[in-house]
C-alpha cells in the first residue's frame, strides 16, 4: 500500500473528504518523523513502536570488488511491531 491507497482508504472509510484525509495522514507522519528524530519515539498499543536506534561503527566489505569500508556510527530509524501485528503476520 502507498500512501495514496492510505490517504484514499481513510478518506472512503471515515466520509471526509480527500483534502482532509491527506492532510491527516501528512500530519501523522511528520508527528511521527518528529518524535522518532527527537528521540522520543512512538508507541501504539497492539501495533507496535517506532523509535531511534544507534548503530555502533563497523567495517563493511563492498560485495562487488571485496574492499573494506568502515562504516561511521549512526542512529537509524526502527519499527518494533507489537504482540498482535505479529500474531496477525503469522496466521496470514
């Protein structure tokens, strides 16, 4: 699903209109964009959370001529789906 099938299926589901129902799902991303940056993170019960993890620096090989590049540390985003997303991926 993109986020123009999202925006489309909030919009049939809640009878607003398409205007609105974009101007929700934009302002839900950039709540969440703003928490997970701050370091706050997210959590919605049942379908899990979204939160800043650090990556501690490494040494990577490129695959296509075998060289060894290190790699900084860095803080990446990360999704930690809850107990009934997961139930729910496993019996589908």
């Amino acid at each position: 699903m993109k986020k123009t099938d999202l925006i489309e299926a909030i919009s049939k589901q809640s009878m607003i209109s398409h205007s609105e129902s974009k101007r929700c799902v934009e302002v839900i991303l950039k709540e969440i964009s703003l928490s997970i940056t701050s370091g706050e993170g997210v959590e919605v019960r049942g379908f899990g959370g979204f939160y800043k993890r650090h990556r501690k620096r490494r040494v990577g090989i490129n695959p296509k001529t075998g060289e060894k590049t290190e790699i900084a540390e860095k803080f990446v985003p990360f999704f930690k789906p809850g107990k009934f997303l997961k139930e729910a991926a496993n019996k589908g």
